[in-house]
C-alpha cells in the first residue's frame, strides 16, 4: 500500500516536470536571447526582458495545450481507476 502510493507520488512528480518544462524552457530560452540582445545593444529596459518571455509562454502554452490536456486526462483516469485499490 505504501509503495504503490510513493510510485503514484513519483508518478506525479514527474507528470508535473514533464507538463512544465516547455513552458520552462522557453521562458529560458528567450529570457537568453532578450539578455544578449540587451548586453550587445546596452539597452538596459526592464520591461523588455518581460514582455518577449510572457509572449513566449503563451505561445507555448496555446501551442502545447492538447498535449498537456491529453496527460492530465489520462493521468486523472488512471487515478480514478486506483481508487477501489486504495478503499479499504
């Protein structure tokens, strides 16, 4: 019983990288393009380093979004299905 809920722990762990590291890294990608631009060009704006990365994100996240929804859904039904396993 105690295993079979610290793998369903993992199990979450990872869904939840998985799911964020998209987003994650373009957020980080951009965040290292904007900056170059910045040190190349001296332009010390803090808006500009947001602005491109908030693009980026939503962008990202409209692009990734069926995918994710797909993860989640199947995660939630494999959840649901455990439910009779962890009722005493």
């Amino acid at each position: 019983m105690e295993s079979q809920l610290m793998g369903l722990a993992i199990e979450t762990y990872k869904i939840t990288l998985i799911i964020s590291l998209p987003i994650l890294l373009a957020g980080l990608i951009v965040g290292l393009l904007v900056s170059i631009f910045q040190a190349t060009t001296q332009i010390n704006e803090m808006t500009l380093s947001f602005v491109p990365k908030i693009l980026a994100v939503i962008g990202v996240i409209i692009l990734t979004m069926p995918w994710m929804l797909n993860m989640l859904l199947d995660y939630t039904r494999t959840l649901i299905n455990l439910i009779p396993k962890f009722v005493l």
